[in-house]
C-alpha cells in the first residue's frame, strides 16, 4: 500500500477533502502541520473538528504542550513510526496539511540535527526584538548566502536555526552533508489548486469564524503561558496579542491576521510549486478520489 500526501495552501479546502478520502480509501489521517501538534491552540490552528475526528483516526494533534520546542526531526521520527503502524493495520496513511518542509523531512530527510544552543537562540531573540527581524537575516546572508536564499526573511526561527548551526557547527548551513534516508515507502502527493480570488475569500471567512469561536479567549489563555519560540508562531496569536495589548482595535487585528494569511498561503505555493513531483488537483479532488482505482 501506498502513503499519500495531500498538500496545498491554507484554507483551501484540504481538511473536508482528506475526510471524505480518507473513508474512501480506509485511511488514516497523519497531520502534516507544525502548529497542530500543540495542545490548546484549536482556535488558531484551525484544527479538524472534533467531529471529523472521530469519522476518521488522526495522527500527531495535540501531542506536546506550547511551551514546550517542536522540531522537524522530532515531526519526522514520530511520522515514520506512524507509517510503519498504519500500514501494519493494513490502511493507508494519509499526510495533510500545508507545512512543506515537514513533507520534504517525510519523504526526503534531513540535515544532520546540529546541537542544540538556547542561551544563543535566546540572544538572537533579542537582537529580532531589537533591531527587527531583518538584522538577523543580513547576518546570515553574510554568514550563508545559498542558505538565506532558501528562507523567507520573515521566518525568525528557520533564520535562527541556520545562525545556530554556523554557530555550533562551525560550518556553513549550506555545506552541510544532507541526510538522505527517503522514504522507502512508495508514496504519492497531491496538491490543491484553486484559484487565488477563493483562497482569499476562504482565508476571509477563515478568520471571521475565527472571531466568532473565540480566538481572542484562547489567545489571551496562552499568552498567560510562556509559549515556545515555535508556538509563538502560530498565525494569529501575534495578531490578536496586539489588540489584548491595546496596540490597536479589534477590526484592526482581524485584517491584520487575514493579510498576514494571505502571505503566509503565497509561501506556501512558493515552496510547493517548484516539486515536479505534486499531483495538482482542483477543489473537488475527482481525481484523487478516483486514484485507488488506477493504482
């Protein structure tokens, strides 16, 4: 049996679909999201419903709390062994989600997992603070020009990571061997194509729900917390702090999150589009529902 990937650009429809597949193909579903893995930001992570939930099994949600550091070698450790058990009960594993290093960590590996520094990422910390995220990214464009390339200057902890790597390693990010244990299951991925006018209606009406669930409680319950560097990262929750905090209204945070998931939606396709490997499909999916067929 094979994995299959499902992938595309938030709010566009992934999570209805991988329902309706996963019943069809006797799947189960694994989470392909860094910020699902986190208890207690159901809100903000626009987790499947408890009702899906229980139509179909999901992996790798709610498994760590937000205070606590996540990382794609822990996501890809935990991934396998998730495979290995799904296709032992005979179903097939289903990956969902938007989160495209986590599928290149799944099906390619990764980086030798550099040492971890936290007095240092904590100091960069700082200097974000600071100076603004863009310092911390002309350092490391001098320090590793070809890995800065590949990070979006707005992804603090991705630029971090790559400074804390030079800084423990001694070694350019970029000259690092990588790690090449493929997956060594036969897999497919399918991406969402829709149009940009409806992803942006859908990401629109994504956020207005969102206020209406009471993201503004939830934020303010874990801004109590001393969130992790990842978790702080989830969209929305700086968004919605700004207005708790009295930097701005409340229509103001609203258009604020739904801007900013509009950029983060145009990441993902950048980083989508480049894989020869991705299936595009339209909303409907009638090709991929129809795939277990022609396989």
């Amino acid at each position: 049996m094979p994995v299959i990937f499902l992938v595309g650009p938030t709010a566009s429809g992934k999570t209805n679909l991988s329902i309706k597949l996963a019943r069809k193909l006797n799947a189960e579903i694994v989470s392909c999201d860094s910020m699902c893995v986190y208890k207690g930001m159901n809100i903000l992570t626009s987790k499947p419903s408890l009702c899906g939930r229980k139509k179909v099994k999901h992996h790798l949600i709610d498994i760590i709390p937000p205070t606590r550091e996540f990382s794609v070698a822990e996501y890809r450790r935990m991934a396998l062994e998730k495979i290995k058990d799904i296709l032992r009960r005979r179903k097939i594993p289903l990956f969902v989600g938007g989160s495209g290093l986590y599928v290149k960590a799944v099906t390619e590996g990764l980086f030798p997992s550099a040492e971890k520094d936290l007095k240092f990422r904590k100091k960069q910390e700082a200097f974000a603070k600071k100076y603004g995220k863009a310092y911390l990214y002309k350092k490391l464009k001098k320090i590793d020009l070809e890995r800065a390339k590949k990070i979006h200057p707005n992804d603090l902890r991705r630029v971090i990571r790559a400074l804390e790597i030079y800084h423990t390693e001694k070694k350019k990010p970029s000259e690092l061997k990588i790690n090449t244990e493929p997956l060594k299951y036969d897999f497919k991925i399918f991406g969402l194509n829709i149009a940009r006018e409806e992803l942006y209606r859908n990401i629109d009406d994504r956020v207005e729900d969102m206020f209406k669930r009471g993201i503004v409680r939830e934020v303010k319950k874990l801004s109590k917390k001393k969130l992790s560097l990842t978790a702080r990262k989830a969209l929305g929750y700086g968004e919605v702090l700004g207005y708790l905090k009295g930097r701005y209204s409340l229509e103001k945070a609203k258009e604020l999150l739904k801007k900013n998931t509009r950029h983060f939606a145009k990441r993902q396709l950048t980083w989508f589009r480049p894989d020869q490997r991705i299936i595009w499909l339209s909303p409907g999916g009638v090709k991929i529902l129809l795939w277990k067929k022609r396989y």
